[in-house]
C-alpha cells in the first residue's frame, strides 16, 4: 500500500500521521508544490501524479485559502479537479485543514472566510469519536467550509465544522500531524505575528504544545487507525 502526502508549502512535514502510516506497513511519498523560494508568490506551475499510482492521497495544510483563487493562480483549480477524479473514483483520501477545504470544495461545497479564526489547541465536539475525538487538537486557519452534497459531518465546533466524511474519505478541520518542532517553523515562517495579532503568547502556546505532544500522537494514531481501518475502504494484509 502506497500513501502520497502533497505538502503545499515547505513548512508541513507529515508528522505523526505519517509516522503512523509507516507503522502500519504503507510506503509514503511525499510531493512539494510551492518551493521554499516562492513561498510569497505561490502561484506557480505544478503536475499532479497519477492517482493510479497511490492507495491514500493526504493533502496537507497551507497558509493561503482554499477559496483564493487570485492568490494562489495555477495549481489551485488543477488540484480541485484532481482531489474531485480521486474522491469520487473511490479514493482513499485524509484531508488535513486546507486539505479538507479542498476535499470540501472539490465535491461541491464550498470555502470562505469564518467570522474567526481558530489558533491553538481546541477541543471539538465529534459525533464518531470513534474516528475523531474530542481532542483537543490544534488548530490554525482563518476559513471554512460549508459541506458537500452527499458529506456527513461528524464533527464541530461553535466556529466551523470540524470533520466529515465522504465515501473513501476523511476532511479534518484541525491538524493532527502537528508537533512543536512543526510549530516551531511555522511561527519562523510569519505564524509569530498572527499569533500575536490573535491576543496570544507564542513562547506560552510552544510549551503547551510541548507538553501535549505526547498525547496529541496517541490521538492522531488512533485518527490514522481509523481512517485507514473504517474509512478507506482498503483491505489490508
């Protein structure tokens, strides 16, 4: 079994949900869309593999919109188009935050700013936290989606929808691949002064985020677990 992650930017390493994939005999690979150079300018040109080669498809996180169409140019609609063919081919697919907004655009519904943005770590309300749990997970986004034809959501919160499901796949709002190392570079990257812009304390949100590392990878393994096991429709060895 083969998973590819699409890492939109060069701040998104897979983390523990590829660790956990590995741990469960899958070969990751993984693609970079916008290189580190152009990560102000991320419109540019990128091919998408074929789906055929790849049992998973994970796309990750962003800092732009998934709405953003003027901003992010080229790529965006191509990989609308592609995450659509997957999904409804029958496709495993973990969409990871911006991944999720993507999944949810592809198939018909939509994505748009929220009236705020969510930074931090954040319990959430699951109907299926079988699959999803309560968390808390950490979350950075400023959007959200409105659900697809034929998507059920099984999570949320008083601010956006947190997870649905559709056919072969699995949209989470939150990011379950974070650790502080991968905090650590986003804040480098300008996530420092959002955080600051949002009334909270960076230095105090990297040691709460040290001090849940440990029990964030439990949660996320049982996520990937579940995903991999009640989701995706794969018949493993």
């Amino acid at each position: 079994m083969k998973v590819l992650f699409v890492q939109h930017d060069h701040v998104s390493p897979t983390g523990p949900v590829g660790d956990r994939f590995r741990a469960r005999g899958f070969e990751t690979e993984e693609i970079l869309v916008v290189q580190q150079h152009q990560f102000g300018q991320p419109n540019v040109h990128f091919e998408f593999p074929d789906i055929a080669n790849f049992d998973v498809i994970v796309p990750l996180g962003a800092p732009w919109g998934a709405w953003d169409d003027a901003c992010i140019g080229n790529w965006l609609i191509p990989e609308l188009e592609w995450i659509r063919a997957a999904a409804t081919s029958g496709k495993a697919i973990l969409g990871i935050c911006f991944g999720g907004q993507l999944l949810a655009r592809a198939l018909g519904g939509s994505v748009a700013p929220g009236p705020k943005g969510e930074i931090g770590w954040t319990a959430i309300m699951s109907d299926e936290q079988s699959i999803v749990s309560n968390g808390p997970w950490f979350q950075f986004h400023y959007d959200r989606w409105r659900l697809p034809p034929g998507a059920v959501e099984i999570a949320r919160n008083p601010v956006a929808s947190q997870a649905f499901t559709y056919r072969h796949c699995l949209a989470v709002q939150f990011h379950p691949e974070l650790t502080a190392a991968g905090l650590k570079d986003w804040l480098a990257w300008g996530g420092d002064k959002k955080v600051i812009q949002d009334g909270q304390d960076p230095e105090v949100m990297m040691q709460q985020t040290m001090a849940e590392e440990a029990a964030a990878r439990e949660r996320t393994n049982d996520l990937v677990d579940a995903f991999i096991d009640r989701v995706s429709g794969l018949k493993l060895a």
